[in-house]
C-alpha cells in the first residue's frame, strides 16, 4: 500500500478561527497569524465535546495505490470524502497484484465482531503463495487474450481478481478522516473497538501520519479524547 499526500490546505489554525466566528465575527481571522498552541485547550473542548464543524473547514487529497478490495470498504466512506479512481475502461491495467508477506496474520479465529487473527502455518503462507499467484497469472492471461482479439477493455476486465492494485484521489477533511481513522485503524487509545482488516489498516495508518503533522494538536486531541471524530 503507497499514500503520497499531494497537496493541502489543512492546519490547527483552521479550526480556531472556525469555531471563534460564532463569537468573534470577522475578528476570528486574527486566529490565522497567532501560535495554534495558545489556543489547544479549545481545540480540546471542541473535539471533548464534539462540536465537529469547526474541524471540517481544510482539505487534504491523496494518492492511494492499493488492491481493489481495500478501495471497496473505503468507498464506505461518503460523508466528506470526493474520489476519482483508475479506469479499466480507459486504459489497459497493469498486472500488479496483492500477495502477503509473512508479517500478514492469515488464521480468523473467534465470532463475528470479535474476530481474532493469528499466525499462519509456514505451509499455508506457502499455499497463499502460489495459489493466489497461480490465479493472478491466469487472469491477466486471458485478459490480455481477450485485449489482443479485439474485445473492449471494459469487457476484458470482468476476468481481473479483487486482488488487483488500483490508484485513486481521495479528498477529505479532518473530521472525515477522523471518522475514517476510528472504524479503520486498531489503537490502545480507542474508546471503541474497531477491527478493521489488516491491508485497508496500512492505508489509513500511512495517511494518519500525513494529517498528525499536518494538523498536531487536533491529532493530539483525537488521541486524549478517546479517537471518536466530534
């Protein structure tokens, strides 16, 4: 999984002066030339709280590279997200493909809700291996077959595992993301559980990282305040 954040508008300052125009009126745009930090004890009340507008008012777009079935749970997502994805009508895909490494639990134990994931056996690392990559040459085989007989891209595609890597835009602002971080990410600061597969994980914890710096103390906040968006 790859994030690159591409561009932004997004700091701490935009959310003071947000929530101080209720008071303030067009004096709140002092906010944007003073220290955030002498004003984190609102950021806190405000996410404390869950005043959450005030954390809406700044952009973020990145690029995302990763399986097909990742980018289905994060369309999930609606509420303050915009996308624009890779097309296999308009273009030939390019045959990469999602495998695991070792590091990737492969054993569901436990209910639904409460699952529980385990190492796997050597053996079945091995069989996830070859099957899945067995599989993923035979499909992209008889994609390009049906591509070089002359039948359209958006025909040919149909044969294409979840498996297969994508790319898109996806824009957000802070609270979405906030909301996206809390059903998608595991965290001991959690106040609600959430277990979220492993692979949509890596893409939300690569972009929490681009957003902590970005934004330190509403990140901060987020922590102390149990990793509920507002």
């Amino acid at each position: 999984m790859t994030v690159e954040l591409v561009k932004h508008s997004a700091a701490d300052t935009d959310v003071l002066w947000a929530a101080r125009v209720s008071t303030a009126g067009e004096q709140s745009l002092d906010e944007l030339s003073k220290d955030p930090e002498r004003s984190k004890g609102l950021i806190n009340y405000l996410m404390r709280d869950r005043h959450g507008s005030p954390f809406e008012h700044n952009s973020m777009t990145f690029f995302v590279s990763a399986p097909l079935f990742v980018f289905r749970e994060f369309h999930r997502h609606r509420v303050g997200w915009s996308y624009n994805e890779e097309s296999g009508r308009y273009r030939e895909l390019e045959p990469v493909f999602y495998v695991p490494d070792a590091s990737r639990k492969l054993v569901q134990q436990g209910r639904p809700g409460k699952y529980e994931f385990v190492e796997g056996a050597p053996e079945q690392l091995k069989l996830v291996e070859e099957a899945m990559t067995a599989s993923y040459e035979q499909s992209y085989a008889a994609y390009q077959e049906m591509l070089e007989a002359g039948v359209a891209r958006e025909v040919a595609r149909a044969t294409l595992p979840v498996g297969l890597y994508s790319s898109m835009y996806a824009t957000c602002n802070a609270r979405s993301l906030m909301h996206f971080l809390g059903l998608r990410t595991k965290h001991e600061l959690a106040k609600v559980p959430s277990f979220p597969q492993r692979e949509i994980e890596m893409v939300a914890e690569r972009m929490e990282a681009e957003w902590a710096r970005l934004m330190p103390l509403t990140h901060a906040a987020f922590n102390a305040n149990g990793r509920v968006a507002p």
